[in-house]
C-alpha cells in the first residue's frame, strides 16, 4: 500500500547522507511508522512523547533500531529518559559524563517513548510502498472501505492516509482506473442504486468552529458563503481553498472583502504558524469526523456494510441515505448534511 509522507528539511539531510536506496527506503519507512503513532496519540498536542512497542517497529522491519538511531543521531526524534537517577555507562561513579537511560520496562509492558523534535508538517511530500497491515487492518474504517471497494469492483490495494492531514485516498478519490468511468461519479451512476451524503460547505463550517467565538463576522453564514464568492459553486469551492491555503499576499481579494473580520483571524494564523498550518488542521479535523468517527462507526451503529468516502462526504447505498443523513445530524449538530443520489 502506497502512502504519502513529508520529507521534512532533517530528514533529507540524513537521506542524503545514506547511499543505499534500500536503506534510504527503509528510513523512510520507519520514520512513517513513527508518524502514524505520533498522529494517533498527539491528536492536539504537537511535539509531545508518544508510545511506540519495539514489536510494531520490528514488524517493519527487524533491524529497525539502526534507524532509529540514524533518527536520534540526526537530532530527528528524541527518546523518553529517566532523569530520576544518575546512571553511568561505565558504572564509574567518579566518571564526570551522565548517561541518559532510556525508559521502558518490558516486563510491566511499559514500551520506549518517542517525540519529533522538529515541525514534521514542513517539507515536500512522496509517496512510499509501505506495508501497513499491522496499522490498519484492525481499524473499522479500513475493513468496511476494502469489503465497498471489493463490492464495486475497484481495487483495494489504493487504500491510503496521508501522513499529516490524515485524509483517506482511495481508487475512487482520484481514478477508479475503469476505461470510461475515471470519476466515482460517472462510474457508481453506471452501476445505479448509490448516493452521496456531504457536508454542506465543510471547510468553512470547519473553520467557523475554530474561530467561534473569538469573531463574529456577520456575513459569514453556512450555507451561503460559497453563493457569495461566485454564482458557480466549484469555482467558488476553488477560490475558498486558495484563500485558506496561499500566502497572505495572494489570499483573493473577493473573499477577503467579503469576510473582513474571519480575514483577519486567517491572516494572524497564518502568520503564526505558517500559511498551510490551517488547511491542514482543517483537513485533519474533516478527516477525524468522517474517517476516524462516521466510517468507522457506520457499521457497528448503523448496520450499514458498504460505506466509501471521498473528503467529506460518505458514499452508502441509496436505501440507507437517509437513515445515515439523520445519524450524521444527530452525532454533529453544528454541521449541515446532504443526501444526493448519485
């Protein structure tokens, strides 16, 4: 399975450093493992230490301590110390250099503990063949996305997350690779009996969330705001995201005018924290409801069994759209919900 990760500027500087492509590869790999348990439990918290077993590295791959330590050695990761006693290497206690240890306990289960040092977010993104069925197999998302991927005929071996913004890409999300059909919606038309549940507007009720109630800009209102920025929704789409994501020189005017007080909060956070920091929480915050929550949950709560997604919205079949449009109003009330037939 194919993923998508950020070679952060460290990170080159080790590759760079590595002659092997096998072993470049396999850094790579071991470095995306740490970012899928970073991810996983630093949900809100950035930089924080996070429990990593040797098991799950080793599965891996089995000399995965050499790239870990080529991670430590590159001031890339950093590890969890006991700082309560002075231990020695050299068990000298007139020796003058104390040696951090690390702190894990494998007989009570307690594993080794691992933190980025830098801002993993920044760098140019690649796409790795990684072997993550110890990652998300168990997940309930994954199993009901390859079972409706196997029932529309569409490969499951396309199933992936990104590694920052944790989006979902699957062979309906891009291509299904179907000569005729290359988009889901021509293709699940061809075949009859689908439809597609939306959030209405999910960027800007996403943000809407994380502004309240520090601003309130009487002309943002959900529902319309795509109407206001151009009379064509997916130009409008288009220009919404080029604000949310450019640089604040080049944020278009049109929306800039339209929502000047909202403009002024994206402005300082972006300046802040940088110009793609809000998309990608956004992003992350979208990909939390509909993966991480709907699509995990449809079928357990729902009965539903053929479930896909595409960013925002959720593909089910046509009988059950409308017990899972009011299942979705009913789990996020801030949010608007459509049932389109595809």
């Amino acid at each position: 399975m194919n993923i998508e990760i950020i070679i952060t500027p460290e990170l080159q500087v080790a590759l760079d450093n590595l002659k092997r492509k096998d072993t470049r590869l396999n850094l790579l790999k071991i470095y995306s493992a740490l970012v899928f348990k970073n991810l996983k439990f630093n949900k809100t918290k950035a930089n924080s230490f996070f429990p990593v077993p040797s098991k799950y590295l080793e599965s891996i791959n089995s000399r995965y301590y050499k790239y870990i330590d080529m991670l430590l050695d590159n001031s890339i990761i950093d590890y969890l110390s006991n700082n309560s006693i002075d231990v020695y290497d050299s068990g000298d206690i007139t020796d003058d250099v104390i040696h951090r240890k690390k702190y894990y306990n494998t007989f009570t289960n307690l594993c080794m503990q691992y933190k980025f040092t830098n801002d993993i977010t920044i760098g140019k993104t690649v796409e790795i063949d990684l072997d993550v069925s110890n990652l998300y197999t168990d997940n309930d998302w994954y199993k009901i996305t390859k079972k409706s991927l196997n029932d529309i005929l569409l490969p499951e071996s396309h199933i992936k997350r990104d590694s920052f913004s944790r989006r979902l890409h699957t062979s309906i999300t891009a291509n299904t690779g179907v000569e005729g059909f290359s988009s889901y919606k021509t293709y699940l038309n061809a075949l009859g009996g689908y439809s597609n549940i939306d959030i209405i507007e999910c960027q800007p009720s996403l943000l809407l969330q994380v502004v309240e109630p520090r601003f309130i800009d009487a002309n943002y209102k959900i529902g319309r705001i795509y109407k206001q920025i151009d009379t064509d929704r997916d130009k409008a789409k288009i220009i919404f995201v080029q604000w949310l994501n450019s640089e604040v020189v080049a944020m278009p005017r049109v929306v800039n005018e339209l929502f000047p007080l909202m403009t002024i909060y994206v402005k300082r956070y972006k300046a802040k924290s940088g110009y793609k920091a809000l998309a990608n929480r956004l992003q992350y915050k979208e990909a939390k409801i509909v993966i991480d929550d709907l699509l995990n949950n449809i079928n357990m709560e729902l009965k539903v069994d053929f479930a896909l997604t595409v960013h925002d919205s959720i593909i089910c079949k046509k009988e059950d759209a409308e017990k899972v449009k009011k299942w979705c109003e009913k789990k996020y009330t801030y949010l608007k919900f459509r049932n389109e037939s595809l």
